[in-house]
C-alpha cells in the first residue's frame, strides 16, 4: 500500500484541483517523484472528464518498466484493477479504464524517442498527459502536447525529471514559470524567482526524505553511488541542476579498479576460494561487444570481453582487442580468432549469452560473414550468438549505469583488459551531458563495452534502483 508523507499528499491534493494545469516534480533518484506522479496522474483520470490521456516516456519498455508497472506502484498495480492494458485490433497497446462519469476512456502510450511513435498524438484532443523524465523529450513533443489540449476544459500535466542543465528549454519556457512550493533548494529558486508564475503551473522538488521507503541505512548508501561534487553527484543525488563539463571518467576510474582476483568466488572472510583446479570462477555470465571501426580514419575495430558474478554482484572486463585490419575478410578472420580463442578456454559453453555488434559499415553483411566463418571453423554453437546490439535502454542510461558500477566499485577489469580503463579515462562531456562523440578511439573502447553489458543493464539498474543489497 502507498503510503503517503507530507509533500505527497499536498501534491495529490493540488493535482486534483481543476485549475492546476502543469505540475513539475523534480529532483533526487529514489525520491518517490514518479510514483506520487502515477498517483496524481490516475486520479485526475478517474475524476474528470475526458476520453483520451497519455503517458509519455523515452519509449514503451520504458513507460512499461517504470509507469504501468514499478515495484508494485504502477498505474496498472496502484488503483485496485481500475486500469487495464488492452491492445487495438489494428494499432498498439493501451490502458483502459472509466472515469467517474461512466466514460469509456483511453491513456495511449506514446514514446518521445520516436518520432513515428508520439506524432500519432497529432490532431487528437487530450486532457492528461503524463511525462516520465521530460527533459530528456524533444521540444517539439511538448510543444504539441500543449496544442492539443487547446480546446479542454480542464488540462493537466504532470512531468518528473532529474536535474539537468539550467539553460535547458524545459527550464527556461516551462519549468521556471511554475509557482514553486514547499522546500526548493535555494540554487534553483533563484533560477526560477527570476521568472514570472504561470497560472495553474506548480512545481516541488523531491529528494531522499520524501520516500518513505528509503530509511537512513539506504540513503547513506544511495549518497556514495556517485562520488562527491561530480555532475552525476549534482543531478541524481543532490537533485539540483547542473552542467556535465570535463572529463568523466578521470577522477573515479584509476588502476585501482584494475585486478588479478576479480570474478573469483570468496567465501564470508572476503577470501578468495580455491579448488581442485585452482581459483573457482564466480561469473556466471559472459557477452562479447564489438565496435566495427570507421575504415575511413582507419579506427580498428574493438572486441570487449565481459562477465558478470552470480547475484549481479560484480561486473567483470575479462578481455579486450583492438583489430588491426580494416579490410572486411582480413578483419573477420582477426575476430573469429579473438573469439574462438575465449571460447575454447569456457569451461561451461552455454554462459557464453551473445555476441553483440554494431558501429560503422554494412553490420548485417559483417555478421553474416562473422557466422559463416564460425561456421566454417566448426563453431556452430555460437553463430547463433551473432547478433546486432539491441535495446537496452539506450546511450543515456548506458552511462548511468556505467557511472553507478564505477561508483560502486561493482567493476573491475583483468590486467588483459586495463587498456580500456585508459581509454575511458580520456572521455569528456558533450553538451547534452553524454560522451562526446566524434569517432576518437576512446568512443570505439566505451562503445564495444557498452554492448558487452546490454544484457545485463536491466537487472544491474534494478539493484541500483531499487535499493536491493549486493
């Protein structure tokens, strides 16, 4: 049951009057932000008219994982099965429900990522909208979002976000006009007294003590998730904003991280575990992540190695190859062997999970002729495993998960493998508070790593997330 503290319920109670139109809720991870703006955001449903709603967020695995269904506290988990999820006979999913009046009513579920996605929104009349970290949307979505509610009686919105740099849009045509209540950290009231109120727009900042759930215990471990001062420290601890300038890696990833023992299993006393044939392995896991180099600055492709300890306790860089060939069958026999040559050494071949590859060129004919060649070698087993890197949440959350392992100290790379801290120490920050991007080495050695995680990034950011113990 959701139980609900001071600053909840003013928000819940505010979300329900009929001349609030925009509520913002910003602030700290783990602040109960998104949940108090599920349960506004249902309520407003369920209590005014209006046939049709929506629910934005990066994309629908995203709105699904952190909206319809969180830990108990989603939409579809909250109201007691007043929502369900249906699907159209020709179209997508969406929730269903009825509001007070005995309308029929519809929430579409709409990604800002895509464009094919939230335009489906274009010429329609909505009274709800829900936007799960707006600062990460497109201007044009909002702009439309607000177009379409020309014509309602009484609009809402409610948005979450984490910090992110005061110059952003979302602060300086929609965020700072708001009307700002309870306790707001005094940098950001600054920044938004210097703006005129809109009324009806309203806006509180959330942090750690606003969740009932999270306990001294679990606030102290959530404050050393990012090291002190750093822009990650600004935006997801401390809730405020901030820019991502400088290095990103440099302060925090150092040789310490790099470690003979790592992956091996340990037993109460933090000692390392000995069997017949010596050091037991405790990783239970293993992807390979290639980056196909740009031929035309003649960037090698690089090939990363990775593993992860049972319980999702520790991630493991095992092994990492930067090719020399560019030329496409020269540097499909120079990968088939980088791979072969791991493969011969796993003692148990299943725990190899795939073999994800993206970059630059023709990916599918690369893969295509990585499988034959495989095959052609006698490795049927694996040529299955070839495949191009999917979902997993994409390149911001890539990095937030990075930065937690980092933080955490829950990665550790093989002296085979401590090029790549090197290279990763060389990473600075674009404007948009990602890596910059502009096909230097480095990239190539952050992106080959990145894909040799994707598998695992879902259950790593629920331990993170969700406040689970290691």
């Amino acid at each position: 049951m959701l139980v609900l503290a001071n600053k909840q319920r003013q928000t819940l109670g505010l979300s329900l009057r009929k001349e609030t139109s925009l509520i913002a809720l910003e602030g700290t991870i783990r602040s109960s932000k998104t949940v108090e703006a599920i349960e506004c955001f249902g309520f407003r449903c369920l209590m005014y008219k209006g046939k049709l709603s929506v629910i934005a967020g990066k994309d629908t695995d995203t709105i699904m994982n952190n909206i319809l269904y969180s830990n108990g506290y989603g939409l579809l988990e909250q109201f007691d099965g007043s929502f369900g999820l249906k699907k159209d006979k020709i179209g997508s999913y969406y929730v269903s429900y009825q509001n007070k009046y005995g309308e029929e009513c519809k929430i579409l579920l709409c990604g800002y990522d895509n464009s094919a996605s939230w335009k489906k929104i274009v010429g329609l009349t909505i009274t709800n909208f829900l936007v799960d970290e707006v600062n990460l949307a497109n201007k044009q979505f909002i702009d439309e979002a607000f177009s379409r509610q020309t014509s309602v009686d009484y609009p809402f919105n409610i948005w979450t976000l984490n910090g992110d740099n005061p110059d952003h849009y979302i602060y300086q045509e929609y965020i700072n006009r708001c009307k700002a209540l309870l306790d707001v950290p005094k940098i950001i009231l600054d920044q938004m007294n210097a703006t005129e109120n809109k009324k009806g727009w309203y806006y509180y900042h959330y942090n750690f003590h606003d969740n009932p759930e999270m306990n001294e215990e679990k606030i102290a471990r959530a404050m050393e998730l990012y090291p002190i001062n750093s822009y990650y420290y600004k935006i997801k601890i401390l809730g405020i904003r901030g820019k991502a300038e400088g290095t990103i890696f440099a302060d925090t990833l150092d040789n310490s991280f790099i470690s003979l023992n790592s992956g091996y299993r340990k037993d109460d006393n933090g000692n390392l575990v000995e069997g017949s044939n010596g050091l037991i392995s405790d990783i239970i896991r293993y992807s390979i992540g290639i980056d196909l180099g740009n031929n035309e600055i003649k960037h090698g492709t690089v090939i990363t190695i990775s593993g992860i300890t049972r319980g999702f306790r520790e991630v493991v860089v095992l092994d990492v190859k930067e090719c020399e060939s560019t030329e496409v069958n020269a540097l499909i026999e120079e990968m088939a062997e980088f791979i072969m040559l791991f493969y011969d050494n796993l003692v148990i071949k299943n725990q190899l999970d795939g073999i994800w590859v993206d970059g630059y060129g023709a990916i599918e004919m690369i893969m295509s002729t990585l499988r034959n060649k495989l095959r052609s070698k006698g490795y049927m087993g694996i040529c299955a495993l070839v495949n191009k890197f999917g979902k997993d949440n994409g390149r911001k959350a890539r990095l937030d998960t990075l930065m937690l392992l980092i933080g955490a100290r829950r990665i550790t790379f093989r002296p085979k493998a401590k090029f790549v801290v090197m290279q990763l120490s060389k990473l600075v920050y674009d404007k948009d508070g990602l890596p910059l991007d502009e096909n230097q080495l480095e990239m190539d050695y952050y992106d080959s790593l990145g894909y040799s995680l994707s598998t695992s990034m879902l259950e790593l950011n629920k331990y993170f997330m969700w406040g689970k113990k290691w």
